[in-house]
C-alpha cells in the first residue's frame, strides 16, 4: 500500500522556496558588488591582481593592495556582507558602494537582471552603466562586463546563475498557479 502523506510531504512549501530565492538573491548581489569592488581597485591602482608585468610599471606610486574589509549593506532582500578591498596609502574611494553608503535598494534590481539570463558583452555594458552613474569610466564599465562575462563562464557562477534562474522561473511559476 502506497503512502501518499509522504509523497506530497516531499514537495517543499512555498516558504521553503521563499527563503531559497532570498538567499539565492543575496548571493547574486554579494558576487555582483564584490567583482565591482575588485575592478574599481584594479583601475585605481593602474593594474590587475596577480598581473606583475603591469604591476612593475606603475611601482613607483607605491601604491598596492592592502587586505579587505568587512562591510554589510542593505537591500530589499536584507543585509548582505561583502569585503571591500582597500589600497595601501588609502586613497581608493569605491563608486559602486561609495564609502560610509551601506543602502543598495537603488540598484540591487538593475543587478539582477544582469544574473538572468544570458548577456552579451554589450548588453552587459548596457547594465552596468544604468547601476553607475552616467559619468563612471568607461575603463570601469568595459573592464567590469569583460570581467563579468568570464565570470558568467565558470562552474562556479555558472551554477549560481542557474540556480538563481531556475529558483526565479519557479516562483514565477507559482505566483501565476496562485492568482489562478
């Protein structure tokens, strides 16, 4: 004799499926904020991480990497904890969540729609220059969709997205079963 009790226990209650898209959610804006970070630091200091040809070329600012700091920032979606590099001398001001700025509810919609879906370089740049203000760097939005980009390539961010994709088309899903 089949349980059946058992069978719809399995199925996990919308609450479940709630708390999974928020964490998702705060993953994507967490991943997001901390590449934006790292490619800020990287045109302020005049060269990637670990790029020591570059490196040797701007060595007489004396100027480079010092560590991270801890910060948490709001969103709608609730606090999100991000490490924010820093440069030695201290002079490196971060555009995407300026200094003494822990409120993200502006553009945490404009970073999502960046984790669905497949993008293109140019629809990426298309993003990235709605979340940062009109006069950013072109530096900064070029280096940060390439960046992106390659990111959106490995397994790593690859299943995040997916994950967060499919845990997005599911709530839209049950949403449009419940107002049925």
């Amino acid at each position: 004799m089949k349980n059946t009790k058992i069978t719809t226990q399995i199925k996990p209650p919308s609450d479940v499926k709630k708390k999974v898209i928020l964490s998702l959610t705060k993953r994507v804006l967490a991943d997001f904020i901390q590449t934006a970070l790292k490619v800020e630091l990287s045109i302020h200091l005049g060269y990637a991480k670990h790029d020591q040809q570059s490196r040797k070329k701007v060595k007489n600012s004396g100027n480079y990497r010092n560590g991270y700091y801890k910060k948490k920032i709001h969103s709608s979606y609730g606090e999100v904890s991000v490490k924010v590099p820093r440069d030695e001398k201290g002079k490196f001001a971060p555009i995407v969540i300026p200094k003494h700025t822990h409120d993200i509810t502006e553009i945490e919609e404009k970073i999502i729609e960046l984790y669905k879906g497949q993008k293109s370089v140019e629809e990426i740049k298309d993003v990235v220059c709605k979340i940062y203000s009109p006069d950013v760097s072109a530096d900064i939005v070029i280096n940060l969709a390439e960046t992106l980009l390659l990111k959106f390539n490995q397994s790593k961010t690859k299943k995040l997205v997916k994950d967060f994709i499919i845990a997005c088309t599911e709530c839209d899903n049950s949403d449009s079963e419940n107002q049925k």
